[in-house]
C-alpha cells in the first residue's frame, strides 16, 4: 500500500492476500499442467501454447501502462482545467491534501448516467474521472465522499493488483481460444501425440483444462474485486469522516442507475470494474458471485457501522 493517510483495513486486506495466494496456487498448477501435457506432444502444439502466454503477457503489461487512456477514451471524458470545473478541483485538492498524495489529472464524462472512476498504475501516473450525471445529481459533501472512495484505489494500487490478478483469467481465456481453433482446423491430428490414439487431442484436453482453470479465477477475481470496493468505502469515509454522506450517494446513484434505460448502461458496460457503482446491477443470491461490486444493502450497512464508530 501507498504511504498515505488512507486508513488501513487489516481484515480486508488479509482477506485480499489470501484471493491472490489463491490465484498464484492455481497459476502455479495452470503451469504445471501445462509442462505435464506439453511434454508429450511435438513443437508444433508447443508454440500455439506459448503465443497465447506472450499475447497474455504484452496485454496485460499495456493495460497496466495505458489503462488511464483506455478508460477515458471508453468513457468519452475530456480533462479539465481547474478553470474549468473549479469546484471539483477544489474537492480532489482537499482530499489530496487530507491523504497526503499527489493529485490526479482530472476528467469529466459528458454522459448522464451518474458514476466515477479512477485509474492509472500508481499515484503519479493517475486519473480521476466524474460523469456529468453525478455532478448533477450530488451535493458537495457526497461528491468529496464518492471521490475519496475513488482515490483510495489510487493509493491502494487498486489497477496493478487487478491487472496482476486477472493475467491467469486472460492467459487461461486465450488458449480457450487458440485451443478451440487448432481443434476446429485440425490441428491436433496434423501433429498430436500418435502412440495414445485412444486418448483425447492434446489441444482439446488444453482447451478442457484451460476452461477451468478461467472459470475458478474469473469467480476469485470478483471476489478480489468486491473485497476492493468494500475497502475504498472503509477508509474514504474514514478520511473525510462523513461516512453517512457517502452513503447518501451511494443510495443516489444505485437508485438513479435503476431508472437508465438498459441499453445505455450496456454501452457503459466495459467500465462496470472501474465505476463507484455498478453500471449493471446483479441482483441477488447467485447473480453476486459474478459482480464486480458488493451488494448496495452490504456497502451500506459497513458504512452505518462506521458511523457509529466515529459517532462514540
């Protein structure tokens, strides 16, 4: 973590080490089964194995390096001056002198839907963006509580640990891929393993193995992704000690997002990681286990406890 004021969560953070240790064990028998099958087939299937590695690798290092970019240009945001958006400059400089950090550049998206985002690989490579529908819809105190929750993912290198968590989702969902096709164009029988003509292709045992192995990091890594909000809550509200505001916002925007139409929050879909609150809402029971976000009644209930912690 980033040396800041930003509260630490010990119990949060214990419960993120152990999703990571989780993911490394099966990082680590992704490999090892990889060697296992890969020792017994020719060169040929070896490489479509190993192009998909290096593909994984160089995207996951790009999105690291440019994810402001890609996030504000997917949003359609626009930095701002602190001529231009005065009030909210003046917000994130309080916030950045109350955590001790440096301050992010600043950016506004002109859609309606109410939400806010930041990204970037650390503190001095970071951006902080707002939606024209949130400032219109919060006070000042509920829009400081929204982007203190923000910039806590900032100071908490939020972007590098799910960048590094979700490189076995994407090197396990690209030989899925690469997998399916060999299979699909044969080629497995051009060149797979000839002395078990009984067993099954060495591309399709891959493709089987690599369905799993996607399937069990997707699940921790929305479970890493739910702990992370759960912890920007925490210790936002606790830096600006007005938890109860940023509790009034989140009821705002959860509430104002269940009136968009559909269609549009499909179009905001991609940055569903990034936002303060969900641009699709999962509902309950089994549909949580695939949300990025925790459930609204579980955002609101740690921050009523915080409350009354700071209220004794």
């Amino acid at each position: 973590m980033a040396r800041t004021r930003y509260a630490p969560d010990r119990g949060l953070t214990a419960r993120m080490t152990l999703t990571m240790f989780l993911l490394g064990a099966v990082f680590v028998g992704f490999v090892v089964a990889l060697v296992f099958i890969l020792s017994a087939v020719n060169a040929s299937n070896a490489a479509i194995v190993f192009f998909p590695i290096v593909l994984g690798l160089g995207l996951g290092i790009g999105s690291l390096y440019y994810s402001d970019k890609i996030a504000l240009r997917s949003a359609g945001a626009q930095v701002v001056t602190a001529q231009q958006a005065p009030e909210l400059h003046g917000i994130i400089d309080r916030i950045c002198a109350l955590a001790d950090m440096p301050k992010p550049v600043v950016a506004i998206s002109p859609v309606d839907m109410p939400n806010a985002f930041a990204t970037g690989r650390n503190s001095k490579n970071a951006v902080v963006c707002v939606t024209q529908g949130l400032l219109r819809r919060l006070d000042r105190e509920e829009l400081e509580g929204v982007l203190a929750h923000e910039m806590s993912h900032v100071a908490h290198k939020d972007v590098v640990v799910m960048t590094i968590a979700s490189f076995l989702g994407i090197i396990a969902g690209l030989l899925i891929r690469f997998a399916f096709y060999s299979e699909l164009f044969g080629g497995d029988r051009r060149g797979g393993n000839n002395n078990n003509g009984g067993a099954l292709p060495v591309m399709l045992i891959i493709m089987l193995v690599s369905i799993v192995v996607y399937a069990i990091s997707f699940l921790l890594i929305r479970l890493l992704s739910r702990y992370r909000e759960l912890a920007a809550d925490r210790s936002g509200a606790l830096l600006t000690g007005q938890p109860s505001k940023l509790a009034s916002a989140l009821t705002k925007v959860s509430g104002d997002i269940a009136r968009i139409p559909s269609r549009d929050l499909r179009d905001a879909e991609a940055l569903n990681a990034f936002y303060f609150a969900p641009a699709i809402t999962s509902g309950q029971s089994l549909a949580n286990l695939f949300s990025t976000h925790p459930s609204l009644d579980k955002r609101l209930q740690q921050l009523d406890k915080i409350s009354k912690q700071l209220g004794q």
